[in-house]
C-alpha cells in the first residue's frame, strides 16, 4: 500500500514538475528540454574486432552532460556554425579544445561514457605530479609489480631504486603500469589511497564522468570516463612544465641496478605525434581489449595551443594519434574565436548550485555529498538530475518495499512451521 501511495506521489511530481523548458532567444533549448536532432559523427570504415562485452554505464545525468555548455550535450557531432566537416574517424567520441582560453571547438558525443585505458594516466599525473619530488630515489615493492601479464611496463625490478622523475618518464614514455602502481602508492600512501585522491581530483576539476578504478587505466568494473572529462584533465597536465618536458622527452636511461646485478636500459615515448607532427606538445597513447585505443594529444600553432581526445578508436584505416592529428589540423582551421561550449575551471562545478557562464552556460553537476549512502557513485547524481533521478529514486524504494515485505512472509513461514 505504502508502495502505490509512494508512486501516485512521485508521478504527480513528474507530471507537474517535467515541463518543457522555453528555448533561449537564439532557438537554443536548456537544459533538461528536448534537444535538437542529433547529427551523426563523420565516421571511417573500420574492421571489425573481437572485443570482450562493453560496460553498461551509469545512468546518462542531464546536469552532468551538459557541462561546458548546452551544445555539448548530444551523442552526435556538435561544430560551430558555418565549420566545415571534421575529418572522419574510428573514435567513437572524441573532443578539440583550446588549452589557454577553454574554448571547446568542436566534437562527437563529448559527454558519452568511454572506457579510459592508459590516458587515465594522465589524471595521475594531474593528482599527483605536484606532491612528488622528481630527484627523491624511491625503492619498488613487491605489490607496486602486480600488474596484469603482459600490460605495458617500464621494467621495474622489486627491490629496485630510481628517482621519481625516472618513474614519470616510465609512465609517459612507455605507459608503465608498475610505474602507475608506484607513483599513486608514493602520492597517497597506497595504489588504492592513490586512486581515491584521483577520483577526488576529477571532481576538482569537474570531471564528473570520470571514476578511476586503477591509477594505470587498465580496465576495472566501473571505470569509465569521457572525451570532455579527459580535455579538463589534460588542459591541468599541459599547464605544468615539468609535464610538458616529460611529454616531449624522446628517450630516456632506466639506471642500472648494481644490487640486484641488473645492466640499465634505454626507453623511447611511444606518442608518434611528438615526431611526425610540427609543433607537438605531446600526450599519452592507450589501449586494451575492451577500451580499444584511446588517445590525447596537444600541439601549438600561430600562438594557439590546441588538444585532442579520442576515445574507442580503432588503428586501421588511421592510427590513433594520426586520427588525433587530423582533427588537430581541422582544429587550427577554425577562427580563433569558434567555439561550441568551454572546458571548466578547478573548482568550479562542484555542487548544483555552481554558477553558470553568461556566454557559454554551464550546468552545475550533482555533489557527491548528496549521493545515497551505500549505493554507487552515479546513483546519487542520478537522484538529483530531474525526472531521471525520481524514476530512480521510486525504483530504489520499490525494491525495499518489496524486500520488507518479503522478509515478513518469511518470519510468517517460521512462525508458522
């Protein structure tokens, strides 16, 4: 009975309280409205692959799509007016953006969940570059090597000693996964600790669609992130020097380790871009079975800074990081002022009461300090994100009461046995 009047109320609410909103003077709809038909993304033909199940995501939250501007909020391509047709890719989204005005120049479905591989990397180097000292030597441990066989690694030996700048270089040059393990434990106290700080850094920076499971990016239940999520996180990266010299650092020396009777060796950075592409800043690569390959990659031209983010790509017809270049090219063909939407602030979305841009509205994301105790992350901001959120909400309290009820039944059945 509690279960019918709880529904009757709940439907009440969305029948009075989902309206659609008025469209702004430009024929532009707000938030939580119908939107505009969704434009299909220039796509090149790719093979197909075997590839394990995708993750189902976490419920889509207007609120949280929406942010960096109301054009950012489709599944589809988004362009400013008269912009000619992007190059086609294999990326299933990706995102262009300016890296010193914020101003998002264009992409495809920007806010749909992705799985992140390796470029999650660079939200542990947002986290954790500052706290370390680079020339601090640090000493591997046994659980900093336990990484998924046959994932990328630096070749860190346990027991072995190296600066913490040789650790960084191993994780953007060769995209270590014990190099990831040691730095988030160094950063945090523990790789697990290092991951919660990472998720609370995405945060920071509003990167709401963005939940690290492991400080590597090798694939995790729950690991997601987004193409916007991952221009905010580089945008951070990219305005640290030591970043940028790691970035474009071509090779390095991993010392030897006398010790442990151990000869040095030579690493080279993976990123393609920094050698073929003029004026690269650099980036990170990633890939795995179920992320496919993922990529962020910056460059400079004409005084403008530019990156790129692509996630769920395929390397044939076109690699990765020359997917990445292509839209780098289409970016830098735009005006300077062009723009569909802007990345963030640090700091600046963090609850629903967060301020909007009078010239590129952003909606404010949900707080996490408001999700349901003991439920997921994505669950709370679904709570809060409007007739989505009150579904939510009437299933959750649904399934209680019916778990209540079935609990009586059995203390019935016992009674009566």
């Amino acid at each position: 009975m509690r279960a019918r009047v709880l529904a009757a109320a709940v439907a009440a609410v969305l029948l009075v309280g989902v309206t659609p909103a008025p469209a702004d003077a430009g024929g532009a709809v707000r938030a939580g409205s119908a939107r505009a038909a969704v434009v299909p993304c220039p796509k090149l033909p790719a093979p197909k692959v075997t590839r394990p199940p995708r993750p189902v995501p976490p419920p889509a939250v207007p609120a949280q799509q929406a942010v960096g501007g109301e054009a950012l909020a489709t599944t589809g391509l988004t362009v400013p007016p008269g912009a000619p047709t992007p190059p086609p890719v294999t990326a299933t989204s990706w995102l262009v953006a300016d890296l010193d005005t914020g101003a998002v120049l264009g992409g495809c479905g920007p806010h749909e969940y992705g799985t992140p591989a390796s470029v999650q990397k660079l939200l542990l180097a947002a986290t954790m570059l500052s706290k370390l000292d680079p020339k601090q030597v640090v000493t591997v441990t046994r659980p900093d090597l336990d990484i998924e066989p046959g994932s990328s690694a630096v070749g860190l030996l346990d027991r072995g000693r190296y600066s913490v700048e040789t650790a960084w270089l191993g994780l953007l040059l060769q995209s270590g996964n014990d190099a990831a393990n040691l730095l988030a434990r160094l950063g945090a106290g523990s790789a697990a600790a290092g991951v919660r700080e990472m998720n609370a850094e995405a945060r920071r920076l509003g990167a709401w669609q963005t939940h690290a499971v492991t400080p590597s990016g090798l694939d995790g239940p729950g690991q997601f992130t987004s193409a916007y999520d991952l221009a905010l996180i580089a945008r951070v990266c990219f305005a640290d020097p030591t970043f940028r010299r790691y970035a474009l650092t071509e090779r390095t020396q991993i010392p030897a380790q006398p010790t442990l009777r151990k000869p040095g060796f030579q690493i080279q950075n993976e990123n393609q871009l920094i050698y073929r592409y003029p004026g690269a800043l650099g980036g990170k690569t990633g890939f795995t079975d179920l992320a496919r390959h993922t990529y962020v990659g910056a460059a400079e031209r004409g005084g403008r800074r530019l990156v790129v983010t692509l996630l769920g790509a395929e390397a044939r017809p076109v690699r990765g990081w020359e997917q990445g270049a292509r839209l780098l090219d289409w970016g830098f063909g735009l005006p300077r002022d062009a723009s569909v939407g802007r990345l963030v602030d640090p700091g600046e979305v963090t609850t629903p009461s967060a301020a909007s841009s009078a010239s590129a509205p952003v909606a404010a994301a949900p707080n996490p300090a408001g999700r349901v105790v003991g439920a997921p992350d994505w669950l709370g901001g679904a709570l809060v994100g409007g007739a989505a959120g009150l579904v939510g909400l009437l299933a959750v309290l649904l399934a209680v009461g019916r778990r209540r009820r079935a609990r009586r039944r059995v203390r019935r059945r016992v009674a009566w046995d």
